[in-house]
C-alpha cells in the first residue's frame, strides 16, 4: 500500500520574482524557483548557471594550511615516507586517491592505507599507525577522518609520526595534537565555505600545493572527478563551492575521466553523459559496495590506475561486490518487511527495531531505509558483529534519532552518529529491552505530523508551461543534490486521456491533460493509487520534469511523485 504524503507548497515572493524575471526574461516560475533558492540578482544568477573555478576560494583562507604545506614540503625535501590515510566509503576513498595521485607526481616514497570496515571500524585506527611505524612512514595525511581521533594521533606522536589531519566533520572540543588540522567547521577557521566534503578538503591542501611548488592549477583540478563524485555521494550541500567543483568535476567525467569512473560507468551499462544522478545510483554504490562486502582498498587501487585495462580489473571485483550487496540488501529487506507484518502491534508502532544474527553488517544502514519506505519511522537494523549485537539506524526527517539513542544508553555498549543516522553495540541480551525503550522514547517525543512523509514542492505550474525552453533552463539548474534538489512541480486539475494504464503491475503509464495540452508520465510503485484515474475525476499531480527517449525521438514527460484527487 502506497504511503499518504503532505504535500508543502513554498512561500511566494512575487516582488523579488518579477525583479528577477525582468532582468533575466526567463519563465516567471524558474525565477521564482531561484528566488526561493536565494538567487535574486543578475551577476548572483550568472554565477549561478555558469559555475567558474576562479570563483573558489583562496585555499590560504583556510586555518593551518601553511603549517601543512610547509610539513609536506619537508617531507618531499627530505625524502620521508608519507602514508595517506582515508576512510572507506565514497569520500574517503576518493580523496586518498586524489591526494596519492596528486603526490606521486613529484614523490615516491608514497602509500596509501584504507582501515577495514570490520575489522578496524571508522576512522584513523590504531592497526594503521602501527602499519605505519612498522613500515618506516614519518608523516601520515588523514581524509576525512582524525579529528576525533586525539588519543591515536597522540599515540601516533608518540612514535615518532606526525598527523595533518584533513576533515569536514564537527570537531570536539579538544582537537588532535596534529602537526596541522584543515577542517572549516573548526569555530577559528576563517575559510569562507563551511560545507566541503573530506575529498574537498583534501583538494583545497592540493591546490595550496600546486601553488607553492609553481605547479600548473591543473595538477590539482585534474581529479575533479574524484571529488564530483565524492560531493553526489557524501549528500554535502549542492552550493558555493560544491556547485562549482561538481559542476567542473561532471565536465571531467565526461571529458576525460579517470579510469575508474570509466570503467565502473561501463559495467554499470552507462550510456548517456554522466550526471550527478549518475554519480550517486551507478558509481557510489559500486565503490562503497568494495568496503560493505570486502576491502575497500580496491576503491583506491581502482581509482590510481595507470592503464584502463587495470583500472577495469579492480572495477570488476567492486561491481561483484555490488551485486552481492544488492543480494544481501534485498534478501534482509524482504525479510524484516515478513517479521515485522507478522506481528500486528509491531505494524502500528512508531518506530522499527528489527534483529536476525545472520544478516550481512555491511547493508544494515541500506536496509534501514528501505524499511523506512515502507514504515515511515525511525528505523533500527541489527545483526550479529563477533561476540555483541551492532547495527544502524536511519531517521525521518525532523527527528533527532541520535537524541533518542543517546536515552536508550543504559542498554548500550557503545553508540554515535548524528540527527539522521547512527550506529550502536550492545549485548546480545539487552535487544528486547532496548526495542521497547527506543519506542517508549520515540512514541513520547516525535511530532504526529514526521510520521507522515512530506514533500516540498517548489512551484504551481500548468502543462503549458512545460516547453522544450523551460526544461533547457532547468537542465542548466544541474547538478542538482541538497539546497539546490531537482525542482518538483504540482500542475492541479488534470484529466485522464483515457490511456492512462498499470505497467508491470506495480506502476503506472500517465496520459494526463489539462485545456489542450497532452503530456505523459511514469509514476513507479503506485498501482494502488490508479483508481482515481479510473473513475475520470480531476487529480492534482506532483512530479519533475524529465526527458524519455524512443528510437531516437526526445520527449519531455513527468516523472510522478505523487497524485491526488483534486478538491
């Protein structure tokens, strides 16, 4: 049964608007739309759609950037092993190999290290300095990772090894003793952009590089790839600087992409230009899968490549992980969706816990929001890890789900994470109890009104407004990901052609008019809901604009969120 949604229109600000089209004498709705999205001038608008890279800020902005490029200068000059360090997911992976990329071209004595998932958990790991150490490395640059990691870079000192830590998550009160520390959340730090992925600050430090050592800009915007990806996949605000970046990152992955990313667009059957979409459901999923399933070393083996041919080798192995992480995420899917419409009074709950000790750690945190598009709840996903019970969770928009952990602590042995997301471990035996006190919590804290999924719908617009022209404009709106989403349209009044019909049994074929304009759409999953279509009434309908392409013939269709009897 499809989900009932809010539906939530924008406030208008038809002064600013009408200023707006004036200068700009494109359709009022896609001015009101970049008025919305605080566009209101000219040279604000141009900025807008034509991204340029000597826009970015000065990397020197940023707090400690000439201790780090000073360290790294002296370790090149003196010919010290450096050890780049980074996480496993899409942003970790992708700034280590920017960086390595980038330092190898002028020093050799050069690794890379990417902590286990299982084994060493998140972050800068005690088994990866004594690596280090081991392996006679003096100088470590972490990525996205380190700067909750005090007590490890305090050991790392101990040894003779010194930290630059690069980070974009919020800093604790007491920061690392580390040689130099980029990170813009830092309260001290002046740099003017605060929302950077890891991957971005690690391009800020290459930049600062380049400039020091009169190297072309080039050396360092030539992994601009790298980071666009990482940008789509880290969910970090698409704008100021990460527009710019992913903007030129897309033309690189195009162009000229690096052989990773063309080998996974490849297996993953990409056939048209690459979008951000493109990033985030073709080549961030097969490169988390690496460190989900495996060892997401491979990422960056894949990603430092120097012949296609071993870039695809590496690319193999990621989309075989991926497969067997689409297996494992479907198979625990259907059955946590089977255990918990057994139990009628676990259904009406307003949360989801769900437990097997046989289900896969590595897609824990996915199958937690597939439940949630079922059950629009705070979601909790555990399984088995070595001797306790560990699992994530994932929230609904509006509910602090780290907050109602954090008050289930008495039954945990550890937790973290934050507003949205988080992780936990525990005892085996503490499961049932810390089922029923997360939903006490959940119960006497959430809104009645999160429960229900909402949608943010930026304009009113009739069918006639849709031309080959508006959806050109709102093509040069991409790339488009969290303060800049895809525009959702609401058109009211539609009436059914009469050809409207179920497809594959669970979605819907749209032919909806409104006067004498005919347009056809694809709503997937909504079979419950094509009654209304049936009985001729007018529906409101909420959608994007998309294109379809039929032996050869572009069409502009809706692409349906949402659908409702009109009132």
């Amino acid at each position: 049964m499809a989900l009932e949604k809010r539906w939530k229109l924008p406030a208008e600000n038809a002064a600013k608007t009408a200023l707006l089209q004036k200068a700009l004498t494109i359709h009022p709705v896609l001015c009101s739309i970049l008025v919305q999205r605080g566009i209101e001038r000219f040279e604000e608008a141009k900025a807008f759609f034509r991204p340029q890279l000597s826009d970015l800020h000065s990397p020197w902005l940023m707090k400690d950037m000439e201790k780090a490029v000073d360290r790294i200068q002296t370790a090149v000059a003196t010919a010290e092993k450096i050890l780049v360090f980074g996480d496993y997911d899409v942003d970790g992976t992708t700034a280590v190999a920017s960086m390595y990329r980038f330092l190898r071209q002028f020093h050799q004595p050069l690794d890379f290290y990417i902590p286990h998932r299982y084994r060493e958990g998140y972050g800068v790991s005690k088994a990866g300095i004594d690596f280090a150490h081991e392996n006679g490395f003096t100088l470590i640059i972490s990525l996205d990772c380190g700067i909750k990691s005090a007590d490890l870079i305090r050991y790392a000192a101990g040894l003779g090894i010194d930290f630059i830590v690069c980070d974009h998550h919020l800093p604790d009160e007491s920061i690392p003793p580390a040689v130099a520390i980029l990170n813009p959340k830092q309260t001290d730090c002046n740099y003017p952009f605060k929302e950077l992925c890891g991957c971005g600050v690690g391009f800020k430090l290459m930049c600062a590089l380049a400039e020091r050592m009169q190297l072309p800009p080039e050396t360092a915007y030539a992994h601009l790839d790298l980071l666009a990806t990482a940008i789509a996949a880290d969910i970090v605000p698409m704008n100021g600087e990460n527009r710019i970046l992913a903007f030129h990152g897309l033309i690189k992955a195009n162009l000229e992409p690096n052989f990773g990313i063309k080998a996974l667009a490849r297996l993953s059957g990409a056939v048209k230009a690459l979008h951000i979409t493109s990033l985030v459901f073709m080549i961030a999923p097969r490169v988390n899968a690496a460190g989900r399933m495996d060892d997401a070393r491979k990422a960056v083996q894949m990603f430092v490549a120097e012949t296609e041919a071993e870039a695809l080798h590496f690319a193999e192995q990621l989309h075989s992980d991926n497969t067997d992480r689409k297996e494992a995420d479907k198979s625990i899917t259907i059955e946590a969706l089977e255990t918990i419409r057994a139990n009628e009074e676990w259904v009406n709950r307003k949360s989801t816990l769900v437990y097997q000790p046989h289900w896969h750690k590595g897609v824990v945190g996915i199958v937690a929001s597939r439940l949630i598009e079922h059950f629009y709840r705070p979601t909790i996903v555990l399984t088995r890890s070595g001797d306790y019970v560990a699992g994530s969770a994932r929230s609904v928009p509006g509910f602090n789900l780290y907050e109602a952990i954090h008050a289930c602590r008495e039954h945990l042995l550890g937790y973290g994470g934050h507003f949205a997301a988080a992780g936990m471990t525990l005892e085996t035996g503490q499961v049932d109890a810390f089922r029923e006190k997360f939903e006490s919590v959940v119960a006497a804290s959430i809104e009645p009104r999160l429960l229900i999924p909402e949608i943010m719908i930026d304009a009113v617009i009739t069918l006639s407004d849709i031309s080959p022209t508006f959806y050109s404009i709102l093509c040069q709106m991409e790339p488009f990901g969290p303060e800049n989403l895809r525009p959702v349209f609401l058109a009211r009044r539609l009436s059914n052609t009469g050809y409207s019909k179920i497809v594959k049994e669970e979605h819907i074929r749209f032919s909806l008019k409104q006067g004498q304009t005919t347009l056809t759409g694809i709503g997937f999953g909504m079979s419950a809901k094509f009654h209304l279509l049936e009985n001729n009434n007018p529906v409101d309908v909420v959608f994007t604009i998309d294109e379809n392409e039929w032996n050869d013939t572009k069409t502009l269709q809706l692409r349906v969120i949402d659908f409702r009897a009109s009132e």
